[in-house]
C-alpha cells in the first residue's frame, strides 16, 4: 500500500461535484485508490511508500483529449517510438491520460499512426496512459480546414474509420458534408463520440446535429468553425444554445480571455473541456518546428504556418489551466473538473478515471497555486516528481 499525505485532497462530494478536503490520507496501490482516509484513521506502519504533498493541492490526473503532439514528437511520426516520448513527457504538465490526435493526412499514414496508437494502448504505459485516438480529420470543411491540408480532405466513410473503432475515441467531422446521420449512428453503435469541427456549418446545420443526430460535443471551439454573428449564429451560437460540451484551447492565443469567460458563463463547469491541441513544438522553445509535412514557426505562445494561420498550440496543460482560472475566477476544484472528470464523462469512461475514489486507477497530479506540477502518478508508479 501507498500513500499521499498532507496534501489539499480535491475530491467529489456527495453530489459528485468536486470539493476541497484537508486532513485526508489517500491510500493506493498499483492497480487502483484503495481508500480515502481521515489522518486520524492512518496508520503509516501498513504503507510501503508514502508522498508528502506539502500542502499542494492532489488531484485526479489530468486527461487531454486533444494533443497533436508534445517534446518533439507527432502522433503521425511513423514511428512508434514518438508516442512513447508523449507519454513520457507530459506528467510533467499533469497529464496521465491522453488521445494521440492525428490529422488529415494521406489515408495511408493516418491508418499507420492508428495502429500506432492502438500498440501503445496495449503496452504498460511508459509515462501517461494511451486511452485511444481523436481522428480530427481527413472528415472535414475545406472552407474551414485551418492548419489541416486540403488536399488530404475525404468524405465521412464509416468503411474507413471501422478497422479502427476499437483504438478512435473521438472522430471530428463537418455536419454538413454528413449526406444522412448514418455516419454518426454507426460511430455512436460502436462507442465512437462524433465531434463538430473544421466546419462552415450555419447554426441550423449544426443544431440539427446534436439534437437529431446525437452529435454531443464541438472541436476547439471558436477555432475552424463558423463564427458567431447575432443575425448568423454559426456552429459558435450553436454550441452556446445546446447542451453539447466544447473544447476550448486556453493558451490565451486561441481565445482571448474574454471568449473563456463567455465560454464559462454559458457551459458552466459541466460543458467544457480543456485541451492543449498542442503540436511537437510543446515543451522545445522557439524556432522551426513541422506540422502535417507543413513548416511552421514558433514565437512564443503563437505556433503559425508560413501564411500565417495559427496552427495549433505550443501549451502544456497545466498553464491551461492556469490560465482559464485566471481569466474566469474560477475556482481550483471547478476548473480541474473541465480536465478530469468532464473528459473522463465524455470517453464513458468516470466509472475508471477522473476523480479519486475508491476502486478508480490511481493516477493523480500534485500542484501548487501556479499549477505547477510537484508530481504526477500513472497507475499507482510516480512518473514524474520535480527535483
């Protein structure tokens, strides 16, 4: 047995929202928390191993469901060793769990990457657990492909995406190139969430997907998708005005902090999601870094391709965080709710991950006010501790 003292424990309530707790032990093993004891009921004689949080907040790991790539390497590096260096570098930013996200490339190295992931899935985790891919493309808009290569673009094709339904989590897809809502029935049958983004939908369009297609989240809001206006609300007005959730990149480059506190005003701490969708660029500094086959520059928090479109992020995603609680006022255990339970609710998967409760994996992220990471623990192992 393990153990986790003196720490500022963010745990659910009875209500199942997250809450501030002090004088609690967390008891844990390799293969899942064993217990939530108060300091009273701790007997350190039982433990083997016992972390001193040190008065930093200890909560679930965080989960990213959008990462392109981090520490030099890309989800589409045909190369299985690049995911093994994404796993091994972001518990350092919090993360234990993630879904490699591709892009839209050739059919060829998308299919190449997936089995990839899938390998990854099935080997003991090197760092942060593998829980599957978000396929974000080759299913979407030319007119909104952003950073992503038209000439790779490709209809929704169930025939394509069903070799891999047991390694895709998350496939992003334009509603409006959609002929019929097969393509989202057959992902939905097979455990697949369906994800509106890189799309000229008008908000009709958009609506129609998630109230009648059951297509019940959006892509980096804001970001390659039709904006917001009061006599043309866009996918942007149709994600305010349903219940669907939303990723939000919140570098403070992709939304201005403005846009954040207007996201946290209409979804509330149960629609959001915060992701980094960061590119092998995250965690190397400024310079020449690639995206797709495509070059691009980094300066800063600001990554852009040479015709200046931004092109994913550089963030890691503990300054996420940061950042979005800053902008918001948001509280800690609210925000962390939007990086571990929400994502975790999302995947169908909060009965194993995203909170800390007895019988869940025991991956936990320790942290100061700054969000800066002191340690970072995958299935009971601490990947990463600060020195």
């Amino acid at each position: 047995m393990k153990a986790i003292q003196n720490g500022r424990c963010i745990l659910p309530d009875e209500t199942g929202a997250f809450t501030l707790q002090t004088g609690k032990i967390i008891l844990y093993d390799e293969d899942a928390v064993r217990a939530v004891v108060k300091e009273k009921d701790f007997d350190a004689a039982e433990c083997e191993e016992i972390l001193d949080a040190g008065g930093r907040y200890v909560a679930p790991g965080f989960i990213n469901v959008h990462i392109h790539g981090c520490a030099g390497s890309d989800t589409m590096d045909d190369d299985p060793a690049a995911i093994r260096t994404m796993q091994r570098f972001l518990p350092q930013t919090g993360v234990t769990s993630f879904l490699p996200t591709t892009m839209t490339c050739a059919w060829a190295d998308i299919a190449a990457a997936l089995g990839h992931v899938r390998a990854a899935m099935n080997e003991p985790p090197a760092g942060a657990r593998v829980l599957g891919a978000h396929m974000e493309g080759p299913f979407i808009s030319a007119e909104k492909k952003g950073s992503q290569d038209a000439r790779h673009i490709l209809p929704a094709d169930w025939s394509r995406l069903e070799p891999y339904a047991d390694v895709v989590r998350i496939v992003t897809v334009a509603p409006e190139t959609l002929p019929d809502d097969t393509f989202a029935r057959r992902c939905q049958k097979a455990g697949i969430r369906v994800s509106i983004g890189h799309t000229a939908a008008d908000y009709e369009t958009a609506v129609r997907a998630v109230r009648e297609q059951g297509i019940g989240r959006f892509t980096h809001l804001y970001d390659a998708m039709s904006a917001f206006h009061h006599r043309a609300p866009g996918a942007v007005g149709a994600a305010f005005d349903t219940d669907a959730r939303v990723e939000l990149i919140t570098d403070n480059v992709h939304s201005c902090p403005a846009a954040q506190r207007l996201v946290w005003k209409v979804k509330g701490r149960g629609g959001i999601l915060l992701i980094t969708d960061s590119l092998r660029a995250c965690g190397v500094g400024d310079g020449p870094s690639e995206l797709g086959g495509q070059k691009v520059l980094v300066r800063g928090e600001l990554a852009t391709l040479e015709d200046g479109t931004i092109a994913g992020s550089v963030a890691a995603m503990n300054r996420c965080v940061r950042f979005f609680r800053e902008n918001t006022g948001a509280s800690v255990p609210e925000v962390i709710e939007l990086v571990t339970k929400n994502p975790a609710e999302d995947l169908g998967l909060y009965d194993q991950l995203g909170s800390i409760a007895p019988g869940k994996r025991a991956d936990f992220a320790i942290f100061d006010e700054e969000i800066r990471i002191f340690a970072a623990i995958v299935g009971g192992r601490c990947r990463w501790q600060a020195g």
